[in-house]
C-alpha cells in the first residue's frame, strides 16, 4: 500500500508539474513581464523543472516496475511502464541534450538581425522540445490510464 501510494503521489506531481509549468507558469510569466525578462525567469525555472521530472519519472518508473514482479495484472502494470520509460526517456533528452544546445545559442533570440542559420536551429530545438513536453504530457495520461486499469481489473 505505501509502495502505490508513493507511486501515486509521484505520478501526480510529475504530471501536476506539466500542466502546472506548460499552461500556467508560462503564460503568467510571458503576459506579465517584456518578453526578454520572461525568458530569464522561465530559464531559470528549467533546471528544477526537468529535476521533478527526472526524481518523480524515476521513482515512477521503478515502482512500476516493481508492480510487474509482486501484483496481478502484470499487462497493465507492463504497458504502464512502458509509456513511463517513454516519457522519462523523452524528458532525460529534453533536459539534458536540447535544453543546452538551446542555451547555447539563446542570444540569438535577442539580436536584432540574427543568423538565420542559428535563429532556424534555435526555433527547431525549440519546437522539439515543446512536442516532447507534449509528448511527456500525454505518456503521463497514459500511464494513469493504465495505473486506472490494474487497480480496477478483475483478474
């Protein structure tokens, strides 16, 4: 029981901290702030973002692992890891490999007459890390989805 809850607990605050840093925290930021000062403040928001996600993913991901080997229901709790290791797979990339090449080449974002070849990389990057968070949202729909069907199966 404590083992669930825990998983529970993390699931939620992973997911939690998606829809929480990708629908409110950024639009707040960039509607309340010039465009240059929002960018600083998420910035510095993304280390401790991607940290949530490697703790809680990891925790998740190894408590559902541990699902497989000691409950009934061994297929969902199997998909259920599956889209957790996805996600967290997706989420190790985004933070670790796409969010320093995007830091590395931010100052394109303020120059006045950017390279375009540099200015093309960052919105590209960008952009791949957006559809990973995506991606990461809807992993973490489906692993409740899942959680939801070995909890209530009859087996």
């Amino acid at each position: 029981m404590i083992a669930l809850s825990i998983f529970l607990v993390a699931l939620a605050c992973w997911l939690g901290g998606i829809v929480f840093f990708s629908f409110f925290t950024t639009r707040i930021v960039f509607g309340s702030l010039p465009r240059a000062e929002a960018g600083v403040a998420i910035r510095a928001l993304f280390p401790q973002y991607y940290m949530l996600g490697y703790v809680v993913g990891t925790l998740s991901l190894v408590l559902a692992i541990y699902f497989i080997a000691t409950r009934d229901q061994r297929m969902w709790w199997s998909a259920t890891a599956l889209v957790l290791a996805i996600a967290l797979a997706f989420t190790f990339y985004a933070g670790a490999v796409i969010r320093p090449r995007v830091e590395a080449i931010r100052s394109v974002t303020e120059e006045a007459n950017p390279d375009p070849v540099k200015k093309a990389e960052f919105d590209k990057l960008h952009r791949m890390s957006v559809i990973l968070n995506g991606a990461v949202l809807i992993l973490n729909i489906a692993a409740i989805v899942g959680t939801s069907g070995a909890l209530t199966a009859r087996g």
